[in-house]
C-alpha cells in the first residue's frame, strides 16, 4: 500500500498530539477506575488511549520510513530558465 507524501511538520504534530492524548487517556482511565472498580468508561477511555499510542506509533513509522520522491518536470529548482 502506496501512502501520499506528508510533510514532515504535520507529521511530528500528529505523532505529538497521539501521544500526549494517549497517555493521558490511558493515565485519567487508571486514575478514575481506581476510585470507582467495575465500571466500563474507565476501561474505554484506557482501550481509547491505547488506540491513540498506536496511531502516534503509526504516524512516527510513517514519519521515519517515507522518501520524498522530487520530480524534476514539477520542480521550479529544475526547470530551465528561457
């Protein structure tokens, strides 16, 4: 599967964002399901805090895996002066 080029800024927020949203979902789950055991929206808010690590691991594998591929018929740099 062909993934489309993402600039490399938008990138690291995205991977930020996962990450910091994941574990504090994760950290608040325990917190509250410590207070109050047996209750499932403690259990979702952790499962949806794991989901948002595993989409901040998938953003930095994108981040450290893509090549950006130049076309020198599209790029101005390359493009002869008339």
């Amino acid at each position: 599967m062909k993934l489309k080029y993402v600039q490399p800024k938008k990138l690291k927020v995205l991977i930020a964002v996962f990450t910091v949203v994941g574990v504090w979902g994760i950290g608040f789950g325990l917190w509250r399901g410590s207070l109050d055991p047996g209750s499932m929206n403690n259990f979702m808010i952790v499962v949806l805090g794991v989901v948002n690590l595993f989409l901040g691991a998938f953003m930095a594998y994108l981040y450290l895996t893509q090549v950006r591929k130049i076309d020198p018929r599209k790029d101005s740099k390359y493009k002869r002066k008339k």
